[in-house]
C-alpha cells in the first residue's frame, strides 16, 4: 500500500489544484489562471514516463524510448515553479487567494519533478551503481533547468522538438552561451539540486514511487 500512497496523494492534490482554479474562474468569471490546468497536465508526463521506463527496463530499446520521453518532457515539471511571475492583483479575487493558487502549482510540480527523477534515479543506481544514480540526478537537474529557461524564456514546448527541431535546435544554440541563460539555468538547477537533496534526506520521508516490474 506504501508504494501506492504518493500517487494517491499526486493525484488528489492535483484535483485539489485542479478544484482552485475552477472555483476562481466561477468566482471571477475571468479565465486568466486556467493555463494552469495545461501547464499541469504537462508536468505529470514525465512521471508517467518514468513509470513506463521502469515496468520497461527488460526491454532495453522500449526503456530507452520512455527515458527519452521522459527527459524531453521532464522540465515541464519544475516549470511550474515560474509561473509565479503571473502573481499580481487581479479584481475580483484577492491577491492571497491567487498567491496560494500558484504555489499550490508550483509546489504540486516540484513533487512531481521529484518523483518521477527518484524513479530513474533508481533505475539507474540499480544498473549501474549508487554514484552513477546521483551523478544522472546532477545532469538531469542541470538539463532540466536549461528547459525551464527554454521554455520560460525562448517560449519553446517540448513537442516542437519534433515539430520545427530546426528552429528550435538554432535558438538554443544562439542562446546557449548567453550571460542570462547560464545564469538563469544554473540558479535553476541549483534550486532544484538543493530541494531535491532536502526532499531526499527529510525525516519520515514517505515518498518512494520506485518498484521492480513484478510487483
């Protein structure tokens, strides 16, 4: 049941965000937070891909394929992060109503972030070892905040990576050495580093989504 539990609580957390937004829009009569709820669905794929990878990992060419999937739409977890930069006084609603609306979101796509690198981070420490496991964390956390800039910045989704991959590959690379990219996406990856470790050694930690394909 333990295994289970962090998904049952993703899940009714997510329907309790899901509940605020709804309840400010018929508050409102305003739609100008129901992004969110797209922003949301986003962030939950790369936990369904990691899952998918770890009930695959016998299958090397279908695993592979799902961490693929998984890494590609991985930012869009902790990208809910930003979207604080929306807060600001919106008549009718109250401004703390819509403060513990964002990060209500921001704080459900951290957990999902987490979630779904714990999974892979588990696949890989048990293929290839328990240093090998942290090290893929700092090099997902590190592509994962070069996509939260991405996306936030340059305004790319994951999914023109197959749609305009042209475009989209020479922005990045116009960009990439840029001042406030490497500034932006390192103190990204940082935030995310530093909160991952904290969720990894916090006292009574329940979260653990990781199981082995029999189960």
């Amino acid at each position: 049941m333990k295994k289970h539990l962090s998904l049952i609580t993703l899940i009714l957390v997510s329907l309790f965000s899901t509940a605020l937004v709804a309840a400010r829009v018929l508050y409102s009569g305003q739609g100008s937070y129901i992004f969110l709820l797209w922003n949301l669905f986003l962030a939950w794929l790369p936990l369904l891909f990691a899952w998918l990878a770890v009930r695959r990992q016998e299958r090397p060419f279908p695993a592979l394929v799902m961490a693929f999937l998984w890494l590609l739409f991985f930012p869009n977890a902790p990208y809910l992060v930003t979207d604080l930069v929306h807060l600001r006084a919106l008549d009718p609603v109250p401004l703390w109503y819509d403060l513990i609306l964002l990060l209500d979101y921001a704080l459900l796509g951290l957990f999902l972030c987490f979630a779904s690198l714990r999974l892979m981070q588990g696949l890989v420490a048990g293929r290839l070892g328990e240093i090998a496991g942290w090290l893929f964390v700092l090099v997902a956390l590190t592509a994962g905040g070069l996509g939260v800039f991405i996306g936030r910045f340059l305004r790319w989704n994951s999914w023109d990576l197959f749609t305009r991959p042209l475009s989209l590959l020479n922005d990045v690379w116009a960009n990439l050495g840029e001042p406030r990219t490497i500034a932006v996406s390192g103190l990204l990856a940082l935030l995310l580093l530093f909160t991952y470790l904290l969720f990894s050694i916090a006292p009574g930690r329940q979260i653990n989504l990781q199981q082995s394909p029999s189960s």
